[in-house]
C-alpha cells in the first residue's frame, strides 16, 4: 500500500471549557542557567535559548548567577512602573467599555517585559515597540496624560488624531513609532542601530514583537541583516502564547523554541521567564553589554502570558479556556515581585494597598486633565489646518489651494448669508473629493 505523507496542523492544548493545560511549557529550575562572558560566541551558549533564565525561585527568593543584584528601592521603583502600567490599563478599558475611547490594548500579565528592559537599558538608547508595550512609557517617565490623549485623539494628543488609539510614539523620550503593520518595527531597529554603530554612537537599539510576528518576512529580515552587520540591538520576541486567536505553535513555537532562532543566523539567542522582572532585567543588561562592546544582537525570547484579551475588539473565550491566565505556571509579575520584596523585608501588604490606592487616585486625576483637552464628541477640537502639516517639507501647490478654500468655506460657515449654504455644502464636497 502506498504511504502518503500526512499534514501536521498545530493544535492548542485547550479549548474553551478544557481544563487549562501548559504541560509544554518547558520550565528551569530558578538559578539553573548559567551566566556567559557577554564575549562568548553564539555557538558556545546555544542552551540559553533551549532552557529558561530564571532568578525568582518559588520562593520568590532571588538566586543564580544572573541574579542582578538590584537594590530595595529600585525593586519598589519597578514594581510602582509595573503598577501604574496596569492601573491605567484598567482605567482604559473601563473608558473604552463606556464609549470614551474607541478601541484599547492591555499589557495585563506583560508588564515586566517593558519595566524591567526599559530600566536596564540606558535613556539615551532607542526603543521600537509594539503595542502592550507601555511600560516603556511609563517607565521613562511619560504622564499617562499623553497616553490618554492620544487614545481620545483630542488636542493634546501627540499623533494629532491620524493614528488608531495606543499607537503611540515619543521622539524626545527616544520611543520610536508603533505600527499597525505587524513586525515593520525589527528592521527599522536593525536600521536605526547599523547608523549609531556607523556614527560612532555607544547608544543601542531594542525592539519588540509577538511570537506570532514572528513568521512576518520583516521579522526574518531584520535578524540577517542584524547578524550579517552586527548590529547593536536587541530583538525581543515576546511569547506570550496567543496571536490574538492563534496559539503560538502556528508560527513554529510546538518544534522549537522560538529563541532557538538566534543561533541559526548567528546571534544568541536566550529564552527567560517573562514574569521574573530579575530575569527579564539580567538579560536585558547582559545583551546591551554585548551590543554596546561590539558584540552584535541578540535575540531574546519572553515567555509569558497574555492574561487579557487581545483588544478590546476580542473575545478569548472563543478560542481559549476562561480564566486561563490563573493556571499559567510562571505566576504574575507584579505579584512576584511584591512577594519578593516583602521576603526582603522592603515591603509589606499594607503599603501596596497604599500604593495601589494612590496610583488609582493619581490616574483618575490623570483622565479628569486629558478630557480637558477634548474628547470624541466635545471640544475643543483639532485645528483642520493640521492635515495638510508634517508630510511636505514645502506644500505642494494643490494642497495650498485646498486649505486655502477650507479655510475660506469655515470663514464662510461661521456667518453664511441668505441662500449661500447649499453652494458652501456644494464647495465643501468638491474640496474633500480632490483632497
């Protein structure tokens, strides 16, 4: 009998009403991994992205040799980032639930991936992210104001309304523009890192994007030319099992690690527990050492867990058991990190209620401020002049003339006289058609 071969379709371990399952989750012991010299060739280290850094035990004990080391209050700045990341993201949703926003993204679960990279890393390095990345924001020291804003798309907001909502940037803060477009953001990293090391610059760039992107050709790109040029960057890829409803294996992660890319373009490759905001910061230290010594990238996989839905345009109890985010085996970064600190004895349940209680007030005043500067359906608005700015270094003659006209037509509007609407209605429509 003839043997055909068989197609092979990635199935996710549970459905919605399946007891949760991550028994292929491959976990470390805390403090199992060792630490290279940031100088070891890639070929020599190709266990780090096989097994998975870890620094908090069990017992949310920090232990191992990547242990940082970081002091108390550094701890309690992480964990106030961390915090004030999912505050505010429980405020953005409840706004969005409410009809005050059109549309948000939580990074409920991914927190330390963003607070602890963008501590470890130095202010004047560029950071590309994606979206549920705003602790990157935070942490550098954004008001949640500006975040807001640009998710009401209201005067004050720094996209001037021409972007979806969370699709933030922050030139002055070195946070590059997020994309709609899936994985644009590695090779403008690899890009803008080959013209620092070409400028002499000792600043770095890091980047981040889902492991579903992961199977974008722009993905793949960036990582050739990263290794071929040695390119002082980070590429993070964050693992965090679901491309909105499409589990991880359908980009490759059921074979291998998705770290385990790493080595085969020549690069490190190291998966960490994306939970462990010390490992997440050892790692992130240890790989802008290497880039800023001429080391070249490395590729870091985040494991982690999306615990809220994809946006606020998903439902995951479609595609995934409800309440699965409670069984994920590496726990809950803020939650581990407050454990941490009060086994230092740096920290109590006490002052994180207090705290707790503080970020919520200050957020809510945060929101009371961006809705001065206007909302979706009240004032103030937007100046229209602002379509025709920021694309032409000089306006082209055509667009002159249209904003001459629509100024022209708004002076017009304000005071229109007898029998002049229907021709203004009439101009109106012939400028929005030619522009």
């Amino acid at each position: 009998m003839t043997q055909r071969s068989r197609l092979h379709v990635p199935h996710p371990p549970a459905r919605p009403g399946d007891r949760p399952d991550f028994s292929y989750v491959q976990i470390s012991p805390a403090g199992a991994v060792p630490r290279p010299e940031v100088t070891t060739a890639p070929h020599e280290m190709e266990r780090l992205a096989v097994e998975m850094v870890r620094v908090l035990d069990d017992g949310h004990r920090a232990t191992g040799p990547w242990n940082p080391h970081l002091e108390p209050q550094d701890l309690q700045v992480g964990l106030r980032h961390m915090l004030l990341t999912r505050v505010l993201d429980e405020r953005m949703q409840r706004m969005q639930r409410q009809g005050k926003i059109s549309f948000y993204m939580k990074s409920t679960g991914e927190e330390a991936v963003s607070v602890a990279a963008a501590m470890a890393l130095q202010p004047g390095d560029m950071l590309f992210p994606s979206y549920r990345n705003q602790g990157l924001h935070i942490t550098r020291g954004r008001s949640p104001v500006d975040l807001m804003c640009q998710c009401l798309s209201n005067t004050h907001d720094m996209c001037k309304g021409r972007q979806m909502p969370v699709m933030y940037h922050w030139g002055s803060g070195n946070i590059f523009s997020i994309s709609g477009n899936l994985a644009t953001q590695f090779p403008q990293a690899v890009g803008w890192a080959m013209a620092a090391a070409i400028r002499g610059e000792d600043r770095i760039a890091a980047s981040w994007t889902g492991e579903g992107s992961s199977a974008e050709a722009d993905f793949h790109q960036a990582l050739t030319f990263a290794a071929v040029y040695s390119a002082p960057v980070i590429l993070n890829l964050v693992n965090n099992q679901w491309a909105i409803s499409t589990f991880q294996g359908f980009a490759g992660g059921e074979h291998r690690t998705f770290a385990a890319r790493g080595p085969g373009y020549g690069m490190p490759g190291i998966r960490v527990d994306g939970n462990d905001f010390l490992a997440v910061y050892a790692v992130t230290q240890w790989a802008a050492e290497r880039a800023r010594n001429s080391g070249g990238p490395t590729l870091i996989e985040h494991v982690t867990y999306r615990a809220a839905a994809h946006s606020t345009s998903d439902d995951p109890a479609r595609y995934r058991p409800r309440d699965e985010w409670k069984s994920w085996p590496l726990g809950d970064p803020i939650e581990r990190l407050t454990q941490h600190l009060i086994s230092l004895g740096e920290w109590s349940a006490q002052r994180h209620a207090a705290l707790e209680k503080e970020l919520e007030t200050y957020v809510s005043d945060c929101w009371k401020e961006a809705l001065s500067y206007g909302t979706m359906t009240d004032g103030p608005s937007l100046d229209p002049d602002s379509m025709f700015e920021d694309v032409y270094a000089k306006l082209p003659p055509h667009l002159i003339r249209q904003r001459d006209e629509m100024r022209a037509l708004r002076a017009a509007r304000a005071e229109p006289a007898s029998g002049e609407t229907k021709t203004l209605d009439a101009q109106a429509q012939r400028v929005t058609k030619e522009g």
